[in-house]
C-alpha cells in the first residue's frame, strides 16, 4: 500500500516548564490517543521540538482522510479532552487561521538519490 507524507508545525508557549510537562506528556500517550491515530490510517507519526517550535511527519496510507479523521477526532471525547489538555501547552504560529493548530508544510526541497 502506498503512504504519503505530510509536515506540520505548530509553536508551543515559549516557557520552560511548560514545554517540559508537554514533553512528558508525550513520553505516554493515552492509548486512546494511539489507537485513534493508528485507525484514521496514520501509519507513522513523529514529533520534534526545537526550543518551543513542534515539528510533526506524519506517514498515512490510502485510506486516510483528513475530513474522516477531523470527524472523527471531533465525536471522540477522549481525543477532545487530550487536545483540550495540549493546547494548555500549544499556542498558534503567527499567520494561522482562527482556530488552526498544526499548521500543514509545503515542501520546497526533496533530495532523491
């Protein structure tokens, strides 16, 4: 089955402890969290951080839709309380639009061998 990539980025609040408490957060998922992830058709999800800048790659298969998994992201409670919970961490880049989190990446370079 063929994957396709997809970039985010996203800024967290520029302060110590709180990009530390993000991080552990991040050190267990809820399995809730996982197993929703996993189901949309996110077969590989990383995260990256750099002072308080995110940066997440996520590998998705054919079936995965960003409608379907906004839907269902949106009539799952646990995954509402968890992104309820990161945006105590999170704050938007400049330039986002009203409501947006991760904000989607345009890839401007991709070295084939």
């Amino acid at each position: 089955m063929k994957t396709h990539r997809y970039c985010f980025a996203l800024d967290l609040i520029n302060d110590a402890e709180l990009i530390s408490a993000y991080k552990k957060h991040h050190e267990k998922v809820w399995p809730e969290i996982v197993e929703s992830i996993k189901d949309s058709g996110i077969e590989n999800l990383e995260i990256y951080v750099v002072e308080n800048r995110l940066f997440m790659i996520m590998d998705v298969n054919e079936g995965f839709s960003f409608e379907k998994k906004n839907d269902r992201d949106a009539n799952n409670p646990k995954v509402q309380e968890w992104e309820s919970l990161m945006w105590k961490y999170q704050q938007a880049l400049p330039g986002a639009k009203a409501g947006e989190k991760w904000v989607l990446m345009d890839k401007i370079y991709h070295l084939k061998a």
